[in-house]
C-alpha cells in the first residue's frame, strides 16, 4: 500500500500534474492540504477516471483538505475531539472551526490529513490558535493510540514546523524571529511523537526538504524546510518499508511549494479485518 501527503497549494491549478504524480508512483491514498476550494469546486472527475474515490472538506480559497483512494474511504470526521477554532479579531469558545483537518479510514488504516496552522509570526493569535491547535491534536492523537494499539494509525501533511535545526535551511527562519522555528512550536511537535506516533520517513530519510519559497529563488538554492510528515502509530511505523521524498515535484509549470513525502506500507492480511468503528 502506498501513501502520500501533499500539500497542493490549490488543487484547481495543479490537479493534472498531481493526478499524474499518482498515477505515476502507483499512489494507492494521498492525503492533500490547502486544497482551496469548496467539495463542489474541486476538479473530482480527473481523479475519478484515474480510478480514485475523493473525501473533500474546505469552504472557500483558504485552506482545505482532502483524501484521494483507490480503495473505499470509510469513517470520514472533518475535525478532531477538541479542535479549536480561529477568526480573526475574535476570541471565546465558540469560533468557527477551519478546514484543516480530516480523518478517513482505508482499508483498516486509519489516516489524517492535516494542515496545522501556520503561527503567521510569534507575537500573533494565531500563533497561539496553532499551539492550542497541537494540543488538541496531541490529546486525540494518545487517547486514539493508547486505546488501539492494534489499529495502523498516521498523521499525515503540512505541519508547518521543521522540528530540527537540519529542517531548516532557509536563512530568513531564525528561532527567535519567526515561526515554525520556535521552541515551543518544536516541543509541541515533540509532544506529538510522545503521544504514540513516530516520524516514518525521517529513519530512511535523515536530511532533506519539502517546502521552498516561491521568493528569492529559495528552491535553486535549495533553501527549504522539511515541515511535511507522516507521523505514523506502531502498529503503522513497523509496517513501512520505504519512504520517498518527492523532490522534482518542484520543478517545471506551476509547482506547488511543497513536495509529496510517500510511504510504502507492507500491512498483514489481518489488518484488513479490524473494526472501523471509531470515537
């Protein structure tokens, strides 16, 4: 079973060259990010005559998520126990909760995809909403694997933190400064592995970017930030036999910033016939 996270950075523009990155690397699920658009503006029927069935939650230009899978999406939760929400200017309980999460189960694994809140700068609500975000995360994330340790479990996208010093090799991020840097955005990314799952592709993969700027000619330089993952439960982990970073998918017309990060998971025929009820 291959599985692939991606943040598209609009699917409306750059559909066909996903659609044929899926097809290509034989991608059996992609989890996407920043897909920008509604459920009804999303261009499903490439995907569907390349043989994918969709799951699609966004509500306007920013933000969205989305499931693509070659085999039957199960389960489906736009958001997680605790997800916080954010509007800009407003405070309380009650915010209204943004497109950045989604849950599905395929073929008894179940996925996430997720697009964390980026922090704007450290002095900002949001970056507040983003560490609050996290935990909330974090919670669901060790109530989920604690529970089912049987259950193939992974958090998969853009995290929108390069959790190592060697993550960071864009001369503008400086902890101190700026976001996805900080150390108490790199502790809540820790905290997240604490609670259950664990980095599937950085044991293959030690070094390497997934995200470069579109200013400043950051990606001839290379000056990128490894802030994709796919943080995958025990049950999972052990099941990964190779990982890829999809760096060229950076190159040529209208890329997205970010680069797809696959996996290939070898799960027993047993794991297909797990319970897909969930809480």
């Amino acid at each position: 079973m291959r599985i692939a996270t991606w943040n598209v950075n609009s699917i409306r523009t750059r559909f066909s060259r996903v659609v044929d990155w899926m097809v290509r690397e034989d991608v059996d699920v992609l989890a996407m990010q920043e897909i920008k658009c509604t459920p009804e503006q999303f261009p499903a029927a490439a995907f569907e005559e390349a043989g994918y069935e969709l799951a699609i939650h966004g509500f306007s230009q920013w933000n969205g998520v989305a499931i693509a899978s070659r085999s039957p999406i199960h389960d489906v939760a736009t958001s997680f126990p605790g997800m916080p929400g954010f509007l800009k200017g407003e405070e309380g309980p009650d915010l209204p909760k943004e497109a950045r999460a989604m849950g599905a189960t395929v073929d008894g694994v179940r996925i996430w995809s997720l697009y964390v809140p980026n922090g704007r700068s450290l002095g900002d609500p949001h970056y507040t909403y983003k560490l609050d975000w996290l935990a909330a995360l974090t919670d669901h994330t060790r109530a989920e694997t604690s529970s089912r340790p049987e259950l193939p479990f992974a958090l998969m996208g853009d995290f929108n933190i390069a959790p190592f010093d060697v993550d960071n090799g864009d001369p503008a991020v400086v902890e101190g400064l700026t976001t996805h840097v900080s150390p108490p955005e790199r502790q809540a990314f820790f905290n997240l592995e604490n609670a259950g799952v664990t980095d599937v592709v950085r044991p293959r993969i030690p070094e390497g970017y997934t995200y470069w700027d579109y200013k400043q000619l950051k990606f001839p330089r290379n000056e990128g930030l490894r802030i994709d993952f796919i943080l995958g439960s025990a049950k999972f982990a052990e099941a990964v036999t190779d990982a890829s970073i999809h760096r060229n998918e950076r190159k040529g017309d209208a890329p997205s910033d970010h680069v797809p990060v696959l996996v290939e998971v070898a799960l027993s025929e047993n794991d297909d016939d797990l319970p897909m009820i969930f809480g």
